[in-house]
C-alpha cells in the first residue's frame, strides 16, 4: 500500500508532566507493550501503526528521535509523544503548534502531575490552535492503592475545562485502544466538517499493519 492510499492526516501530541506515562501509552497502543524501565524521553519520538476506522486506513506514527520530518504529503494519523522535562518545553511548543488533538495526560497516583493541569491549559491556549481537541487522561489506574487524585475530581476538571476525559493503565493496557481509535474516530468525523487546522505533512519511515477496527465514535 502506498502513502496515498490512507485517507487522514491528522498530528496527536501527548503532553504532561514528566514519568506520567506518555511514552509508555504510545508503546502500548502502537507496538502493544509495556516497556520495562522506560527513560525520559529526549525530544520526540517516532513510530508507526495502521488502525482501520468505519472501513479507513489511518496511519498511526510515532517518533523515535528528535529528527524533524517534513516533505510528505501523504494521509495519517500521527502521535508525538514529548518530553515533559521543562529544559525541553520550548522545543516541544514548536511540536503541538500543528496539532490536531492533545492528549494531556496526568498520573492519578501523584497529585503534582494533576495539580500542573492549568499550566498545561494555559500552554495550550497560548500555543495549539483553537480548533484543538484536548482529551484527558489520567494514567496508572492499575496502582489504585496508591491513587492521589480521585476519578470524581478530575472528570469535575475536565467537565468545567469541557475535555473528554479517560483513565488509562498502560501497564495493564485498560482504556489504551479505545483513548486513541475515538480520538482518531473524532478527529475523522471532524475533518469531514472541515473543522480541523490544516496538518504539516510528514514522511514515513516504513508501513505498518492494519490491526485495529473500529465502528463508532465514542466521544460526547
Ligand atoms: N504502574 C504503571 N506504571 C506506568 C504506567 N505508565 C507508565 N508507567 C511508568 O511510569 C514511568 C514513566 O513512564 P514514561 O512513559 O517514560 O513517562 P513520560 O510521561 O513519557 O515521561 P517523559 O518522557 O519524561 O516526559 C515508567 O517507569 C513507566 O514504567 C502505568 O500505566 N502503570
């Protein structure tokens, strides 16, 4: 199949505090695993999944180092996954200036990661377009004992901030799927109505395999 074949391009960025998890939930949806001993990400990553939405190939990408990708003209699904490191902050600023969607991701078992939300919001305004979709997440729910932020706090949050909002293990893969085939199935319903900011297009490394299908958009 080749590049033209797929039918959107659309840029998804994880953002969030540092060890949230962001890079682990890439590796999970994309490569279905959870890397042992993770290290910080440096930059942005980069790899690459093809999932099938209502019958359409979309190519899910994501970075594996920080090298700057551009000339493609192709149609995809891409998700950048940045460093939350803040000596890395202006770098990935430039990164989530074209992003269709944000998946602003927390650590329900450290309330520093969900208390530093509005700094995060107030990023986003300052930097992402105003069409952005914002989803949040609150990741680790497999360490339920050690939980710092309850699931009632933060869908108030999201409510009030008016984000869709999920709870995620990419440890034990909950919710993994389903957080980035509706993103993508709304980012599709989206780009139909012609709401979406124009994407920088990007080169492919290589092709990946159609292993997901999905048949509705669960977002409100
Ligand atoms: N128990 C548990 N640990 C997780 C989960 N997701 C990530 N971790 C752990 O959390 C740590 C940080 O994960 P990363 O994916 O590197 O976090 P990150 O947000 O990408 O961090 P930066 O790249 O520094 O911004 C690692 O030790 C992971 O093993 C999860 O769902 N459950």
């Amino acid at each position: 199949m080749s590049m033209e074949d797929y039918d959107f391009l659309f840029k998804i960025v994880l953002i969030g505090n540092a060890g949230v998890g962001k890079t682990c939930l890439v590796r999970r949806f994309t490569q279905g695993l959870f890397p042992p001993g993770q290290g910080a990400t440096i930059g942005v990553d980069f790899m690459i999944k093809t999932v099938e939405i209502n019958g359409e190939k979309v190519k899910v990408s994501e970075r594996l180092s920080d090298v700057l990708i551009c000339g493609f003209t192709g149609k995809e699904l891409q998700i950048w996954d940045t460093a939350g490191q803040e000596r890395f902050r202006s770098i990935t600023q430039s990164y989530y200036r074209s992003a269709n969607a944000l998946i602003l991701t927390y650590d329900i078992t450290c309330e520093e990661s969900f208390r530093c939300l509005p700094e995060w919001l107030r990023e986003i305004e300052q930097y992402a377009s105003n069409k952005v979709i914002t989803v949040l997440v609150g990741n680790k729910i497999d360490l339920a004992e050690r939980r710092e932020v309850s699931q009632q706090r933060a869908e108030e949050f999201s409510e009030a901030q008016d984000m869709y909002y999920l709870e995620t293990s990419a440890k034990e893969s909950d919710n993994v799927e389903k957080l980035f085939l509706d993103l993508a199935c709304r980012l599709i319903s989206e780009a139909r109505q012609n709401t979406l900011v124009n994407s920088v297009s990007s080169p492919l490394p290589g092709e990946g395999k159609s292993i997901s299908y999905l048949t509705c958009c669960n977002f409100n």
